[in-house]
C-alpha cells in the first residue's frame, strides 16, 4: 500500500494521508464546521437540538478532508459526525457524511 506524507497546513500538523489523527479539543475552526452543517444534521436526526457544541475530532487527509466531531447537543446527549471538506480548488464545501445518535462524553470518536 503507498502512502504519502502531506502537511496539514490549516492545522499545522504532519499525517499520513488515508490515517486519521489523534482526537483533540475542538478548535473555532471545528465549531464553524458544525455551525454550517448543523441545519443538515437535525434533518438527518429528526430533531432540533438545544445546543451545538463541538467538543472532539480527529481528521482523515483523504481527497480532502473527512472530520470525524463529537458534539454536545445537550444534557448528556452527544452526536458523532461524520464532515467531508473538499479541496480548496473544489470550493473547500463541506458535506454531512453520516451522524451518530444517543452518543455519551464517554464513547470513542471513530472512523464511521
């Protein structure tokens, strides 16, 4: 299998492209994400939520870029979300890939 190592320069971190990185703390750049996607994620939930807060994610350099968010949507109730950013030459567009229900702070943010 070939891997090739690029630079993330948003994040400023080295990955190899198709692994995902370490989980980290949300960043603004990542509660952005999910301000934009949130219409699009309580469609495919069935519901609207209260709250909306990034709190975890890990990416995946792919043909873009897949976000992998946990997300506070109140109480003890968190959402797993799957983000697609493409490419800046592809207009950098952000696109829901799955959602994840009846999530907890405790569950693991994985590839999904």
């Amino acid at each position: 299998m070939f891997y090739m190592w690029t630079e993330s320069e948003q994040f400023g971190i080295m990955s190899m492209t198709g692994m995902s990185s370490e989980l980290q703390d949300a960043i603004p750049e990542v509660q952005i994400i999910c301000r934009k996607i949130r219409p699009h994620a309580e469609i495919q939930a069935g519901k609207n939520y209260y709250v909306f807060i990034a709190v975890k994610y890990k990416t995946q350099l792919v043909n873009g870029t897949n976000y992998f968010i946990k997300v506070h949507v109140g109480g003890d109730e968190y959402v797993h979300l799957r983000v697609y950013e493409s490419l800046p030459h592809a207009g950098s567009k952000l696109e829901l890939c799955g959602i994840q229900m009846s999530k907890t702070r405790f569950d693991p943010v994985e590839f999904f």
